[in-house]
C-alpha cells in the first residue's frame, strides 16, 4: 500500500519561506496529478496547488504568485515552495492524487506567526 509522507513544515515569521516534501513511496506518483492541500483548524481541507504529470500547474488565489509546486519524478517526491508566507497559511498541508486518492499522510504543520 502506498504511504504518503509530507514534511517539511515549522514555525516561521510572516514574509518568510518554506519548502515542503510529498514523497510516495511505491507508487506510479510519476503519473498522476499530485494536490497539496491545506487544513486550518476547524475548517475543511481544501486544495492549495496542483501539478500534473506533464507539469501543468494550478495555485488557488490565496497562493497565486507565492508558491510554486514541483515534482522529482526520479524521487518519487512533489515539493510546495511556500513564498512570503502569511498567518492566514497557517494549517497542516496534506499531498495526495486528484483521483483515486491514496490513503491519507498525516501531513505537516506550518505555523506562521511573529
């Protein structure tokens, strides 16, 4: 069974920047359309970017034009640049497919704050 690991999230002030890690392990991550999603607390997870597997990019508004998404295919591993970074990012941030989803990581906090 496919396990999902993000990592990469911390403690930084407002404006900083952070680079998050989505490595799947045993999977075809190569080919799939990946999401990164976040989930602030007591509000729904919701989509934050995607990457296709021939790297076409989507970003919602709240992140357009501060976060990139990535993709190591040779690594199996999807990363989510995170730009001037705002409190309202802070969440825990989730990777998986836009179909047919593995079963969920536990993702990894980001807490944005001075």
């Amino acid at each position: 069974q496919v396990q999902v690991v993000e990592s990469g999230g911390a403690l930084v002030q407002p404006g900083g920047s952070l680079r998050l890690s989505c490595a799947a392990s045993g999977s075809a991550i190569s080919t799939s359309t990946i999401v990164w999603y976040h989930q602030g607390s007591g509000k729904q997870r919701e989509s934050v970017a995607s990457i296709t597997a021939r790297g076409f990019t989507n970003f919602a508004d709240s992140v357009n034009g501060r976060f990139t998404i990535s993709r190591d295919n040779a690594k199996s591993t999807v990363y989510l640049q995170m730009n001037n970074l705002k409190p309202e990012d802070t969440a825990v941030y989730y990777c998986n497919k836009a179909l047919n989803p593995w079963r969920w990581g536990r993702g990894t906090h980001v807490t944005v704050s001075s």
